[in-house]
C-alpha cells in the first residue's frame, strides 16, 4: 500500500466533525478531566473563617473605613458577617397563618357585598373577635384584587379610630379565608335607630372630630376609603368611633389616574362621580362625611333617594343647582349635559335649623360642589365648630346600649308600683279629728 493510501485509510479511520480547526497532520489534542475536591457543607461560605483569618488581613492597612451608624452591634464579635445586616433574630419570624378553628364561632352578625362577618372567641385568650369570611366561592382568577385592597388599607392606615386588624386565618379549602379584627358593640347605623333619644351636639362633635381623625389618617397615608356611610362606622361604648369595611379602598397617587365610577353608596356618593367623573380624589370622602353629619344632626340620612337622577335633583334642591361660579368646568362632565337640575330649591338654614352658624359654615364646606374647594379633612378638624360651646363631650362620657351583634337586649327594670286604696277604708283626717 502506498503513502498516501495509508493517510488515508488513518483519516477515515478516525471521526472528525466539520467544526474541528487543527490541520489534519497534527494529532488532535487530549482533554484531560481534572478532579475537583469536594467541598463540606461548612465550607460553602464565600466569606473567610474568623479562625483562620484576621480581622486585620480582611481589609488593606492603607484605608481606615469610618465607624458607619447603622453598623449592627453584633458585627464587632463576628467580623464574617456585613455590618449593615442585622442578625437573624431581627428580622419578624415567617410564620404560616392559623387555622379558622383556634375561634369558636358565636353567632352570625350581617353578610355584605365581599364578605359575611361573625362574632367569634378565641379558643386560648377567651377574646371576642370579629372574623370577616372574603367571598371566593365564585371566583376563578385567584385571589380577588378587592380583598387584597382591603387588607393592603387595614394594615397601612393603622389608628386609634380605625378597626384594626389582627390576623389572617384559613379554613380547610383554599375559599375559605378570614380577617381577624376587634370585635365592636355597634354600627351608627343600626344605634341610631334603636336610640330612645338622638345625640347630643356635644357628643355629635365628638364622633364628627374622630372620624374626620380616622378620614385624614388614610388620605395621609394615599388610601381612599370609597365608602363612608354610618353603617361602615362602629362604636364601641365607650364613645370611640371605629372606621371599617374597607373593601372599596384603594391607594391613590400625584397625578391621579383613572378610577371606577361604581363607588361609595348611592346616598353618600359626590356629585363629580354621580355626573361620570373618571378621575376624583380625596374630595369624595369628604363629601360623604358631610352627609354622616348631616345624618347625625337630623337623625335620618340627608339624601334618600332610589336612583342616581333623583339624588342629582335631591342635592341642586338642598343646595342650589350647579353653576360655571359655584362649580367651574362642571359642564366637561360626561353626563353634565345630560341632566336639567330643578329650579325650586332650598336651604342648609331651613334643613337644619337648629344648627349654629358654624356648623352651618363647616357642613356648607363638606358639602360643596366644586372638589377643589372642599374642605380637606386636616382643614375641618381646625374648624371653630369644634371649640365653641358646647364643646365635645369626653368619650368617657357616653352612654351605653345593649349590642344587638352581641345579641344582647335592653333589660326593663321593674319597680314596685304605687299603693292603691282599699274600699271603704278611712284615714284619722277622714273622721275629722
């Protein structure tokens, strides 16, 4: 066999792939596989042994690192870990939520649009609670966004006249999640139909204050409530307003972007969002407040109207038809247009004509139609309604009711009756001694 037979028959002898780059004379060249040793687990850390290695030799000798505030105490005995990370005990465990069964569950209270609430006590502390049950059951896109929102404004907007939340627990299957919160005797609504007599002003301006308090906390903190109405307000009795049932709220930014218009109970809603306003703020909680206080001082709610054009001719009656002066730009509204306003109207003074000046003035400023010239609520807490006689009453200071969510019922106290007089029976003056 010749030469180049040989070259050859030793080329197809041996597999080459079309992406080899060394000539075919030369041999190809041999991987050699090099064994690693293990590493222990103890070993795994990117970070020197403090035995083995200075603290000294961790840094160059040539920079000094200033001594920095928010160095964590413990980094000074163990130089392997970064000061600016606190220890492992500082951080709030992770725990998994409880079960629904550590409560006992007492009675049923009411069932709203996104939940059903019931009085509870809990199994180890004997505590009542209130555990709101979220509707899931028709849900098929996971967690409902409205629960969430509900949840995200419990525990931001925490204050002393919010009810605040203690806890998320679950059931035996994935629709059946509950809110923990505190239990409350009442909701205005439903005492202010069961209340011999109505509130005094003085304690009027007491539950006005709180819950423009509670109204101010939230806007500080970006959440808008979107549905203030004096049955989502609780009362304990001890004088203390709760605000709850935050499953329209939602956070708001600077710009403010587009919102729905399917917000706040028809009797409590702003005139911006009844004329299809897209965007709002603030303003349409302050004007549900004017209507919670308007309810209080007439003892039934301002506007009770069935349908959204008889609530737009039920305000332009109370306070007068809108006008490019009262409300400028009104006219951009969608449904401004649309809608003819009564020409009859009335007034504050002949609605509440038992109402001081100021009050007058601070329901007039809630109440008004242009939202930028609404009262906020910081501004409504500094009105001088507040500090003129009568003051507000101390919380302390009111009076207490059976809780009907309790099941309780007022006790009638017997007293002996007034002695009567037996026939025939005569007294010493009767003789005319």
């Amino acid at each position: 066999m010749s030469a180049p037979s040989q070259a050859e028959s030793s080329t197809s002898a041996r597999k080459r792939s079309k992406w080899d780059t060394f000539d075919s004379d030369e041999p190809s060249p041999r991987r050699v596989k090099i064994k690693r040793p293990r590493r222990s687990p103890t070993s795994r850390s990117p970070l020197p042994s403090s035995t083995n290695t200075p603290a000294a030799a961790l840094r160059p000798s040539s920079v000094s690192l200033p001594a920095s505030p928010l160095r964590h105490p413990g980094a000074a005995s163990d130089p392997s870990r970064s000061r600016y990370v606190p220890r492992r005990p500082a951080y709030p465990p992770i725990t998994p939520c409880r079960s629904v069964y550590a409560y006992e569950r007492l009675n049923h209270i009411e069932e709203g649009s996104y939940g059903v609430v019931f009085r509870a006590r809990d199994k180890e502390t004997g505590e009542i609670v209130a555990l709101k049950k979220l509707k899931l059951d028709q849900e098929k896109g996971g967690f409902p966004i409205t629960s969430l929102r509900e949840v995200m404004a419990l525990m931001t907007c925490r204050h002393e006249h919010v009810v605040p939340i203690r806890e998320i627990v679950v059931g035996d299957t994935l629709t059946q999640i509950f809110i923990v919160m505190d239990f409350i005797e009442h909701d205005l609504k439903t005492l202010l139909t069961v209340m011999p007599s109505p509130f005094l002003q003085s304690e009027i301006k007491t539950l006005l204050h709180q819950l423009l308090s509670a109204v101010a906390h939230c806007h500080a903190n970006w959440v808008l409530h979107r549905d203030l109405k004096t049955s989502n307000l609780l009362m304990n009795n001890r004088g203390q307003i709760k605000v709850a049932d935050f499953g329209l709220a939602r956070t708001f930014g600077d710009p403010l972007g587009k919102m729905t218009e399917l917000v706040v109970t028809l009797w409590y809603r702003a005139p911006e969002i009844l004329l299809g306003a897209k965007t709002y703020s603030t303003a349409i909680d302050l004007w549900s407040v004017g209507c919670i206080f308007g309810e209080l001082l007439l003892n039934e709610p301002v506007f009770q109207a069935k349908g959204e054009i008889e609530m737009l001719s039920m305000i332009s009656k109370l306070l007068g038809p809108p006008t490019e002066d009262s409300w400028p730009g009104y006219l951009d509204l969608p449904l401004a247009k649309t809608i003819s306003f009564p020409a009859k109207t009335s007034s504050l003074r002949a609605r509440f004509p038992y109402v001081t000046e100021t009050g007058i003035d601070l329901l007039g400023r809630l109440l008004m139609y242009d939202p930028e010239r609404r009262i906020t609520a910081e501004e409504a807490m500094q009105h001088p309604y507040f500090s003129e006689s009568p003051l507000p009453k101390h919380p302390d200071l009111f009076s207490s009711f059976p809780s009907i969510a309790a099941g309780e019922k007022r006790v009638k106290v017997r007293s002996p009756s007034a002695p009567q007089r037996v026939a025939n029976y005569q007294m010493e003056f009767d003789f005319g001694v």
